[in-house]
C-alpha cells in the first residue's frame, strides 16, 4: 500500500510535523490516561516515521513502560503518543492539516469509556486488553 504524508503543526507554530501514513483513517482511545492527559477521548491517526522541525520544542514525558507523550513546550500542543519499542506514532486528528479526508473507524479501550460520552457511527471497538494482545502487551 502506498503511504502519504501528513503535515501539521501545534497551535503556536514552533513546531512543524510530518506523519507518513497508509489511510486517512482516524481512531478513538478512551483509556484513562488519554481521557486525564486531554480532557475526553484521544482522536488520533496512526503512522510513523514522524518528522519534526524543532526538536528543541518537543517535550516528551515517559507516560508508561511502553509508551510515551510528546507536546510542544511553547504552547502545550499535544503532538504525539508513541510506542518506545516500535516506529509507530499516533498523532491527534486535529494537529494535521486535511480533516476534509478523515474517516473514523476504530475506538480502543472501549471498556473504560465513560458513559457521559458516544459516538455515533460504527466502529471497530476493542477494549484494553484485545488492544494490548493486538502489540504483545500484557
């Protein structure tokens, strides 16, 4: 399949992204660190090789033993999750530029989502631990 690029950028403009990507496909995390870390569900999409202009303005906090979280440490902009073991990042729908092309399709930790919230359309749902299976993670 061939890949695309996405760019984006954070809210202040330090820094600047691109995101190779195989679909335009948007996905949902209900987990609870996305829900503290955002303030509802994380919109991402999945790619990888994620480049960015000013390394000095990305901040990254280790968010668990496999994972990390990425901001701009100019305006706060949520940049990025990523896997430490694995060329995979998940960047939040709303920092790329071209939301006339994204499809949702997929919500994880669909077991932790609290009840004040839906989502309307059908998606794949897989809760934590099929997520975590899905990576080899226990």
């Amino acid at each position: 399949m061939a890949h695309m690029e996405k760019r984006g950028s954070c809210l202040c403009g330090a820094v600047t992204l691109t995101l190779e990507i195989e679909q335009p496909v948007v996905s949902a995390c209900h987990c609870a660190t996305c829900r503290k870390w955002g303030g509802g569900p994380l919109l991402v999409v999945e790619g990888k090789a994620a480049r960015f202009n000013s390394e000095r303005n990305v901040r990254v906090y280790a968010s668990s033993e496999w994972a990390e979280r990425g901001f701009c440490s100019e305006c706060g902009t949520h940049l990025f999750y990523r896997l430490k073991s694995a060329d995979m990042y998940a960047v939040p729908v709303g920092v790329l530029e071209g939301e006339d092309s994204w499809r949702f399709e997929s919500q994880v930790f669909i077991d932790a989502k609290p009840d004040y919230y839906c989502f309307a359309n059908q998606t794949r749902e897989l809760t934590g631990e099929q997520l975590f299976a899905e990576f080899g993670q226990t």
